[in-house]
C-alpha cells in the first residue's frame, strides 16, 4: 500500500483527551537542623517499579556538601555473599551491604543521581559460597555484555559481549560447591571455572564448549554431575570430566548418553528437571505439557514415558511452571498465570504422580525458594511470607505483617525478609522475626532530645538512626514534631522543576551572606524536553499464545496498552476476549476478518467496511458484553485511503503504522520473499521510530496464526516498555495521541 506520513490517526471523530498525567519522583518533607543537615523522602513512583519512599540526609553546608546519605534501602532484589557474612540489598540506587555479624550497613555502590528510568533491578546469578557473581551489564535496548565478578576485590572478566538482556534471569548454572558454571553464548552452552579465569589459567572457549543450546539445555544433578540435552539426546557428564570433554569432544563425544526423546527438545521453549540420582525427568513442552520419563537405559534408547499431562485448566492462561523435586517424591508443579475473568495473578500447586493433582491455589503470589538442604519452600502472597515443606507439601510457618517484596535463606531455619518497612530477620524455629533494616520511610526528621535522626514506616512505627554504628533502633518513646524549613543559615522549601523526570524538587535559599537558591539534589532541577508518548498497540488476529505474558507485563508496568481485535480471535477465543476486556486495557477493531482487505478476493466498498466493523462490534459485544472503542485498523495496517474514509464515515478513527517491517512476518514467509526480524532487532528498530517520529504508535501481534518465529516481541515485552520508560516516554492508550 501507499504509505503515509508520519502521523498515526486519522479521522474526524477523534476525541482530544487530556494526557495522562504519569506518575514520577517526588520529594516530600524536609526538616533542617542546627547543623544544616536536612531529612528529606523521594518518593519514586515509574511504571515497572514498586513505589517507595527513600530517606536521605543531605548537608547544607559548602565545607561539607556532597552526595546525601542514603539512610533506607528497598529490598528490591538480596543475595547473600562472603558465606552468609554479608546480605547484599540491591535497588535502583545501588547496592547496599549488611554485615549479619555486627548489625550495620554501609552502601557499597549508589547512583550517581537519583534514577529518573523504570531501570527496574535486574538479577545476579551468585556463587553458592557467595564468592562470585554473574549478570548482565546493560549496553543497548535489549543487549548487554554477561560478567563475572569476583565479589571481594570487585574485578570482572566478560564472558559474552552480545548478550540478550533480561529482567528476569541470568543465562548462567553454578554447581553446588561453586567450582564450576555453565553460561549461554551464541546458541551454545559453555562450563567454566571462576577461580582460573580470574587467575589467568583457563582454557580457552572454544575448549570448554559443552554442545549447542541454551542454558534450558543443561543442569545440574547430584551436585556432581551436568545432565545435557543435544536434540533428542540425553547425556551426563560428570563435572571432574569436563575438561576431558572439552578438550577430546570431537573423539569422545558429549558424555554418557542415558536415552532418547520421542521428539526433539526445543532449547527456546522447553525445559526440563531431573531427579538427582538421575533416574527420572520431567519434561515441559511447550510451558503447557508435562512428561515424566524414567531414565534406566543406556545408548539410544528410548526413555520410557511413565505419565503424561497437558495443562487442562480452562480457566487459567498459563503464563510459566516451576518444578520442584522433593526426596524419594512426585515433582511438584509450579503454575502461574491469569484467571479468564480477571487480570489478577493466581498461582496453582499441583503434584504430578500420573496426573496433575492440585493441592494449593494462592493469589498473587511470586515464585517459591528453595531452602539450602531443599526440604522447604518459601513463597510470598501479599503482605505474607508461606513456609512449605516440600515433601508433604504441608504448610510449616507464616510471617506477616507488611507487603514481601524479596526473601532469601540464611540457612534451613532463617530467612532474611525484605518489607516495603523493614527487612526482617526470621527465625523458623524461634517464630521470632526482628527489623534489621529500614527499607523505607513515610517521613523523618531531627530529634531535639538527642539529635538523632527518626524515621516514621507508618502505623506508628518510631526507628532512630545510629550514626557510629549504621544501625536503625526502635525508636522507643521519641515523639513527632512539626518540621523545621530554617535554622537561621538555610531556608528549605519545595518548589516546581523544568526537569520532565521530577514532579517536584527540594530547594534551600541561603539566609546569610551572598543570597542564593539551589535545588538540594541538583539532577531535580535540571530543565528537560517533555516526554514523548507512545502507545502500545497488540494485534489479536487469531491466536492467543502471547496473551499472559502480555497482560503479565501491562499489569506489572501499571501501563495502559491498546488491544485490535479481529473477528477470527473473537470466535475462537471467546474467553481469552473476556479476559482482555476485564483487563482494563482499551479495546479497539481489527475488522471482522485477517485476511488482507487489498487482495483481489475482495471488492471494497463504503458499505463493506460499514458492515464489516459493524459485525465486529456485535460479535464482541455478545461475547463480553462490553462495546469496542470507535477505533480501528485493517489487518497488516494494509489499508487504501477509500478504506480510512469508510471508517471514518462510519465514525471510526483510522490508527495506522507507517512502517514495512513488523513482528507478524513469519519464517515461512521470509523464505518466500518477506522481511524478517528477531525480536530484539525490531525492539531496537521501534525505538528508532519512536526517536524519529517523537512519539507514535507500536505495534506487536498476540500470536502468529500460522508459521512460527525464532523469537516473539511479545516475550520481550518488558524489554521493550523499559527500553521506552528510559528513553522518556510516556505509554498512553492510543485514544491519548494527539
């Protein structure tokens, strides 16, 4: 078709709503002492990160001004390291590290400024001895460089300069004793040992090349032994030979073969758990069936399948599984995903003993961790933390008392439990739970008695900081007074700010000698250009594979996206459409029908895209009872300008995207002559769009009806909405483009 200009809606029925006012950093407080210290919150509320309120203490002072100190740290992610001497609190101001011994705390890496981005904390796949720790160093949209990093002395090697960013985990599997890892490079699986890399003394990688796959190819087992999956092959290796293999693969082989698989395994979208004497293993397909085979043969033989299962829960969209493999047990199964009816996450614990065999349902909750000796499991729900023995699956212990944000095991009876108040440390045994930390602070300020600082986490709740010792008390019989804005020196006040990334900033005005105002953190008060806006658009045409991850990720942002919904989808998924419109999320048309209305099959008319529109409606409004918002586009964006006009006449608004390139292209049809992408090529080509065109429209297909892709944006999603969120936009329903 003739492309048009770099404007997205056309028509004259569009309406010109307000822009939706997005939430950002916020200061709140202030109160100055009669040293010119000031107590101040930021409150940081991004799409994609929880909100809290950090505290900081900042000096007025020429002869002692700097950054302020950072008096609060969110649990956004934790690790133990050093053994368990050292609890490691990560956020997006940096990285916090508590001494379990002693008590205090001491910010080991801040931001140089106060982080303006979603940038939401990306994890670390850390040593089981806490000595070295592996992750992602973010250089591009959706790349990044993998790194190891010797924790103690802070160096680092790089062992993959391309690769894919991620939110959600780290391409890498350490041993048990932390001898030895595996990562993910460039479609193959490596092992390598941290220890000589850092030495000098490892071989090269080309020796230490396990076979192709991802990191969903191997694991570990037994604490000795790496189970790996060539195609349809299962092999062990034990971890003293990996050098052997390395060095002779090409005579040897990849290690002991101990079966076959009826079907090839598909190192992108299947995974597997194996029992760790390596006589059984569960195979996920697909994220939806479940396979449980015994391993008893040797060769190529063929494992045999004990039980079968495919997901049947008609009333959940699957969003991921979890196994857990308890001693001399059935797997336990681990589902997440959304309920038709809602946009709510709701997690299933099933036991697979022939059949899926539900024995828990909990809403809103986030993945179980295993205890060190794996006889328990931690989950959090809400504003409580479930303790589970893994074998009877039988709950042992609960903590409650304020939101879970992250926890992670001291050893078998001890938890360390990050808050949205306080992190806590939790004794099993002793049901004992004490604040260790602050994570946040609703407000603060100087106590006249003593001079110390106080921090109020709500509900009453008085901690006083230990200058000497980095420590927080309870605060005990402190009590609150109004807020001191001068002490004779400094005038403190919020103010309004240019900066784009700010809804407010925190001032101080010298009161004596050379008048001057400047902002107390001076990133807030820097002028920047307004925020683009973006609007993501999600064509349904007739499949729903994407669907949960989509919802998951909208959901998660707190972001609105925009749904096209095609006749097919709505006839074959009438519950998935419920789901959407129950979703909060805007819905729009994407006609009656996914063929390309531009074919010669069809003679188009006024009257053929009136009656063509006017059928989606009612068949969407008979399946949710909702109604369509009066937007649409064709499908493919493949439209005529007689086409738009229909629309329009029928009072619809014609949304558009100007572009060739698009996720819908499948590998079937790049073989026949189109033009295909990777997911991480088109993230990186939108954002090139949005940069040109200030703004717009992004387009990304629920699911491909036909054909198959290597990778899906959708999968990426978070991806990419971070990739927006830092680069200053705003994500707004289409209906809010101007």
């Amino acid at each position: 078709m003739k492309r048009r200009a770099p404007f997205f809606l056309y028509g004259a029925a569009l309406l010109l709503c307000a822009a939706r006012l997005s939430a950002g950093i916020q200061f709140e407080g202030g109160d100055i002492n009669a040293k010119s210290e000031v107590l101040f919150t930021v409150l940081n509320d991004i799409p994609g990160t929880t909100p809290y309120r950090t505290l900081f203490l900042a000096p007025l002072a020429e002869a002692s001004a700097g950054r302020p100190a950072i008096l609060t740290c969110f649990p956004e992610r934790m690790e133990l390291l050093a053994g368990t001497s050292v609890l490691q609190i990560r956020n997006r101001y940096g990285a916090v590290w508590y001494n379990t011994a002693s008590g205090s705390f001491s910010w080991k890496r801040t931001a140089a400024a106060v982080p303006d981005s979603s940038m939401r904390t990306a994890p670390a796949a850390v040593s089981p001895d806490g000595a070295w720790s592996c992750f992602i160093e973010k250089n591009g949209s959706v790349s990044g460089s993998l790194v190891i990093q010797d924790i103690a002395n802070g160096r680092k090697k790089v062992l993959d300069p391309g690769a894919l960013y991620s939110y959600e985990a780290v391409p890498v599997k350490w041993l048990d004793d932390s001898s030895v890892f595996i990562y993910e490079k460039a479609g193959n699986v490596y092992f390598c040992n941290p220890d000589a890399v850092f030495k000098g003394v490892e071989v090269s990688e080309e020796y230490r090349k396990i076979g192709a796959g991802s990191i969903r190819s191997a694991d570990w087992a037994g604490g000795k032994y790496l189970v790996y999956i060539d195609g349809d092959m299962l092999y062990r290796i034990n971890a003293k030979e990996l050098y052997t293999l390395g060095l002779y693969s090409s005579i040897i082989g990849r290690g002991t073969a101990v079966g076959r698989l009826p079907f090839r395994f598909s190192a992108s979208a299947d995974s597997f758990y194996v029992k760790d004497d390596i006589s059984e293993l569960l195979l996920v397909k697909d994220g939806i069936s479940f396979t449980h085979f015994k391993i008893n043969g040797t060769g190529g033989d063929y494992l045999d399948a004990a039980s079968s299962c495919l997901l049947s829960d008609k009333k959940l969209a699957l969003l991921d599984a979890e196994v857990i493999w308890p001693d001399g047990s059935a797997p336990i199964i681990w589902l997440r995903g959304f309920p038709h009816g809602g946009s709510k996450l709701v997690s299933k614990v099933y036991r697979f003993d022939g059949r899926l065999t539900q024995i828990l349902e909990v809403a809103g909750s986030e993945k179980p961790i295993a205890s060190p000796d794996r006889k328990r499991c931690a989950f959090a729900a809400g504003s409580t933390l479930y303790v589970y023995d893994i074998t009877t699956w039988k709950r042992s212990a609960e903590l409650s008392g304020e939101r879970i944000i992250s926890a992670v095991w001291l050893d078998s009876g001890t938890l360390f439990v990050g808050g949205e108040k306080t992190i806590r440390r939790w004794s099993i045994s002793g049901n004992t739970a004490a604040p260790v930390l602050l994570s946040a602070a609703q407000s603060a300020w100087w106590d006249a008695k003593s001079g110390a600082a106080v921090a109020d986490i709500g509900n009453g709740a008085l901690f006083t900081y230990d200058t000497a010792a980095h420590t927080w008390k309870d605060g005990g019989s402190v009590q609150k007074y109004s807020a001191r804005t001068e002490n004779g020196r400094y005038r403190i006040f919020l103010g309004e700010t240019q900066n784009a990334g700010f809804d407010n900033a925190l001032y101080a005005r010298t009161l004596a000698g050379k008048p001057v105002t400047k902002a107390v953190l001076p990133e807030s008060a820097v002028p920047s250009a307004p925020k683009k806006k973006v609007a993501l658009l999600f064509d349904a045409y007739s499949n729903a594979d994407g669907l949960p991850a989509i919802l998951y990720e909208l959901n998660r942002h707190n972001i609105p996206g925009t749904f096209f919904i095609n006749g097919e989808f709505i006839r074959r998924y009438p519950n998935e459409t419920r789901q959407i419109a129950a979703s909060g999320n805007d819905c729009a048309s994407l006609f009656f029908t996914p063929a390309r209305l531009t074919s010669s099959e069809f003679v188009i008319s006024d009257e053929f895209i009136r009656r063509g529109l006017a059928r989606n409606e009612d068949e969407f409004f008979r399946t949710t009872g909702r109604e369509l918002s009066l937007f649409w586009h064709a499908p493919h964006y493949d439209a005529t300008e007689r086409m738009v006009q229909a629309g329009q006449n029928a009072g619809y608004t014609y949304v558009d995207w100007q572009y060739d390139f698009s996720d819908s292209v499948t590998l079937e049809e790049c073989a026949a002559g189109g033009a295909y992408y990777t997911a991480p090529q088109l993230i990186d080509m939108y954002m090139a769009a949005v940069a040109e065109n200030g703004g717009g429209v992004i387009p990304i297909t629920v699911g491909a009806a036909r054909g198959s892709r290597e990778s899906y944006v959708y999968n990426s999603l978070d991806l990419l909405i971070s990739a927006l969120l830092d680069s200053g936009c705003d994500i707004v329903p289409v209906r809010d483009l101007r």
